[in-house]
C-alpha cells in the first residue's frame, strides 16, 4: 500500500520510523533487533536510508596510499523486501541522485517495482565527504525534482532508454523538507520554491529533517500553503542521546535547538543524562505535534530503538 493512502486512510496521527542498514558484514539481525520492539506500535511503513560510496585510504607497499571506493552500508533494498515479506509492513526505501545515473536509477527502480516495493523517497543525497560541494554523476541528476520527475515518467510508461512507452510502474514518491531551511539554500523562500517544485513534480508527501522546536514544524508547514505546497508534511523527530549528539547535530543536520533544550543540555554530564532528556524532549515534542493533528510522526532511530519506543510508548 502506498504512504499516501495509508496517510489517508488513517483517523489519528500515524508512527513511521526509519532505519540504517547495518555496516558491511553485519547480519540481518540486527535489523530486526530494533524493528521488533516498535511493532507494537502499529507502523505503517518503514524507511530504510541509502548509503553511497565513501573513499577511503589504503596503505600499500613503500608507503604508497591507494585512493578506494567502498560502501559502508549496502543493502537498501534488500532490507526493505526483507521487512516487507517478515513483518507484512511497506517499506519506503530512500532513493538518491548521488552515484546514480539515469539508466542505474531506472534499473533500481525496476527491481523495486519486481519486488513488489511501491513507495519511495526520493533525495538528491549529500556530497561525499571528499567533495566540497554536491557533484552529480556524470548521466545522472543534479537536484531531487529531477529524480521524482524521472519517476513520474515511469509511472506514466516513458522510460529513458526506450522511445516505446512499456508498462507504467507505480510508485508513491515523497520528498525531504527543511523547515530550518535547507543549509545550500539563499533563504527560506528561494528553498520553497524547490521543495514547490519537487511536489508539482511528483511528490506526494513531505517528510522533514528533524527539528527541535515545534513551532519551527508549525511555521514550515504554514509557508509551505502560503507558497500552494498542499501535500501532507510529516515531522522527523530524533531523540538526542549523548553528550557528543549536542554539538554534532547541530553542526551535521545545520538545525538550532530551542533555548529551553539546550539550557537543560548544558546540566548533562553523562551520556545518560543526554538520554532521559532526550526521551522527555521526544515525548513533549510529539505529544504537542499529535495533539495538532499531524499525519504522522516520523522517528530517526538510526536503527537503535530504545528512546523511540519509550517515546512511543507515551504517545501511540
Ligand atoms: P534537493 O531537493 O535537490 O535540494 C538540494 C539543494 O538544492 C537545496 O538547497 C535546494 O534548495 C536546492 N535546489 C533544489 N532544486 C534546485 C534547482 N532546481 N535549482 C537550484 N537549486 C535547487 N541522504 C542520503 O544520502 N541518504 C538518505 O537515505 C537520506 N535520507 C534523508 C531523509 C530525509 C527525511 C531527509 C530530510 C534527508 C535525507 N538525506 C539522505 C539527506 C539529503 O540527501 C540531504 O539533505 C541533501 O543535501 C539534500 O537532499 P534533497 O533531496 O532535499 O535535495
């Protein structure tokens, strides 16, 4: 089922949540380890991230360092079919421009739809640490709309490669929004005008980077109608667990935290006291977000569930 019919369908505020595939080498396993304690909750799909090549330096003989290509984290899609097929849950696996080109994306999404896989979300992805900026593959695309726009064409039976049209796919696509502002983006305004973009695209939903502060939600989600971007919006919540997570976030996901919650963080000393913060901070976030009637709430767990389920269990 795609999210958008389960965002229609459903009579109260949703839980999704989002995991991490685990490093190269790592089993199954430990996938399920952290799925398992939030079944109760009822999730109605499951993201799975993606996660591109890295470059690394090996050392080889007389010193000389060797500049390779590895992927820390394969098996998007494989997970995915994997929740679908123990959990009978959808699973939305995260679809990026970065390291793709045109043809590969159309085969990706090929497997996908063989699967029986008929929500994505659609990224542009982040540069690769040894870039300065985003560089796109040389065939492939250079900004997310072009991604959901790519979609949307097979979804209507135009391929890249093929001037006959083929059997239409149908996939349910959404898009990242950034009510902080996405951190390359002039301003708030000119980075509406994209998010705009990405929905008359294609995108039929909206999931935010996490945030701290609800208002910063409430005030995204009202520029987003003021600028007719009319598709449901789902706050991403992350509970904040260590004392290394306060300045780390700020600085990785370019997000501020509210005065209130950064006064209290400033009391921690230990990674524990991070964490029972973390978990009342999650739990008043969502409480207010649920009680203003948002489709969903979206947990990042990074694929260690505990502070999501103790959250969850207060609020679902
Ligand atoms: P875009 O929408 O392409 O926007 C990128 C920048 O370009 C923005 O500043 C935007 O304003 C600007 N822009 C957009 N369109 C145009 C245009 N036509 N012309 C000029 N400028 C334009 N990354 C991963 O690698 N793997 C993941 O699994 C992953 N999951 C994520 C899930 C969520 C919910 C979110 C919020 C982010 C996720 N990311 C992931 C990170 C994401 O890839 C980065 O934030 C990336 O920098 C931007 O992706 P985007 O899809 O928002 O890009």
């Amino acid at each position: 089922m795609k999210v958008i019919d389960h965002i229609e369908a459903a009579k109260e505020t949703l839980f999704s949540f989002e995991i991490l595939p685990p490093l190269k080498g790592k089993s199954i396993q430990s996938i399920y380890d952290g799925i398992d304690p939030l079944m109760e909750f009822d999730p109605k799909f499951i993201n799975v991230t993606y996660h591109r090549e890295e470059y690394v330096y090996k050392e080889r003989e007389k010193g000389l360092l060797e500049k390779v290509s590895i992927r820390k984290r394969p098996g998007t899609v494989g997970i995915c079919a994997a929740i679908m097929n123990k959990y009978n849950v959808d699973a939305v696996p995260h679809l990026i421009c970065g390291g793709f080109s045109r043809e590969e994306t159309e085969n990706a999404l090929i497997d996908l739809q063989f699967l029986g896989i008929d929500n994505v979300l659609a990224l542009r992805g982040d540069p690769i640490k040894t870039e300065s900026s985003f560089t796109p593959h040389p065939k492939g695309h250079t900004y997310a709309v072009d991604l959901i726009q790519q979609i949307h064409e097979m979804n209507k039976g135009t391929y890249s490669l093929d001037e006959i049209k083929l059997e239409p796919t149908n996939f349910c696509v959404g898009a990242a929004g950034y009510p902080e502002k996405h951190f390359e983006s002039m301003n708030m305004s000119t980075d509406l005008g994209y998010l705009k973009q990405k929905v008359d695209a294609g995108a039929e939903y909206i999931v935010t980077q996490m945030f701290f502060d609800n208002q910063k939600y409430f005030d995204f989600v009202e520029a987003c109608r003021k600028h007719d971007i009319n598709v449901p919006i789902i706050p991403g919540l992350k509970p904040i667990k260590s004392l290394r997570h306060i300045s780390f976030l700020p600085k990785f996901f370019h997000i501020d935290f509210p005065d209130e919650l950064s006064s209290e963080l400033l009391k921690c000393e230990t990674n524990d006291q991070v964490k029972k913060l973390g978990v009342e901070w999650g739990i008043h976030q969502s409480q207010e977000l649920k009680k203003a009637g948002v489709p969903c709430i979206h947990y990042y767990t990074m694929s260690n569930s505990t502070e999501v389920q103790q959250i969850a269990k207060e609020v679902f």
